[in-house]
C-alpha cells in the first residue's frame, strides 16, 4: 500500500491503528542505533535510511539527485515490510542475521532478497533489528555498494 506522505511522521499517521505502535518501534529502534550519518526520509513512498547526497553525491545508480538507500519499511495489506540492502549485498551479515533470528524461536524468516515480510507485527524482533541497523556504517554501505557496481 502506497500513502501520500512528506515525512514519517506523515506517513505513520497515515497507516492503519494496529500498525502505528510497530511502524513507531522500529522507527525508534533505527533512529537510536544506525550509525551517524545514515539521513531518514521518505524514499520510494516509504520511511527511508539513507547515505545523504552530501556524503555521497554519486547518489543511487548514478542518479545525482537520489541518495543511496540503505534501510526502509512499509505498511503493505498483509504485512509489514523492512528492507535492508546490506543483509543483500553483504554475505556474512546475512549470515549472522539469519542465524540470529532462528536462535529467537519465532517461527520462519519471511525474507526476499532485502526485504523481509512481517505478517504479525506484535512478533517484529525489535532489538535485533537495531543490533542489524547498526552493524554497517555509511561509509562501510558506500564501499560494499561500490564493490557491487563493477559486477
């Protein structure tokens, strides 16, 4: 589902009642453990954690004008989403995330490529998803997605 939003404050507003308070969590859990420098805002319709052009003024797939995305979630109809281009571009980290999330016992990893589905809300491993979102700096996001360019 697509909603019409400027910012995330708009955008969590926007979402239906049972999907505020974990859209909120997950908001408070990146804004606390990403690493400085990553900039939130509304990409691609939804909230969005990315490398600002200031820091990387090559921008998303040589698009000056877009910053290079790095996290985002959304409420969908039947799930929310979270995707993380780093569990995709970088091996061991997914390795690590998908070992981490089995030791919780919450049942199985709905996980696309970057995106990882999460059809009941109230079962979204917060804490691990700020242990994830801290694991890579902008910097260390800007060199593994450089390193993906040339393939």
């Amino acid at each position: 589902m697509r909603y019409e939003a400027a910012t995330v404050d708009e955008y969590i507003a926007a979402v239906p009642a049972d999907r505020k308070g974990p859209l909120e969590a997950l908001r408070a859990v990146l804004l606390e453990h990403l690493p400085e420098g990553f900039e939130e805002g509304i990409s691609y319709g939804m909230p969005s954690y990315s490398v600002p052009l200031s820091l990387y003024p090559a921008g998303y797939r040589g698009d000056t004008g877009i910053p290079l995305p790095f996290i985002s979630f959304a409420s969908q109809k039947q799930y929310i989403s979270f995707y993380h281009l780093g569990i995709y571009a970088d091996k061991g980290l997914l390795s690590w995330f998908t070992g981490a999330y089995g030791l919780l016992g919450i049942g199985k990893l709905d996980m696309g490529k970057s995106c990882i589905r999460f059809r009941k809300p109230g079962l979204i491993p917060i804490s691990l998803i700020g242990e994830l979102a801290g694991r890579m700096t902008p910097d260390e996001w800007i060199r593994i997605y450089e390193s993906h360019l040339s393939r």
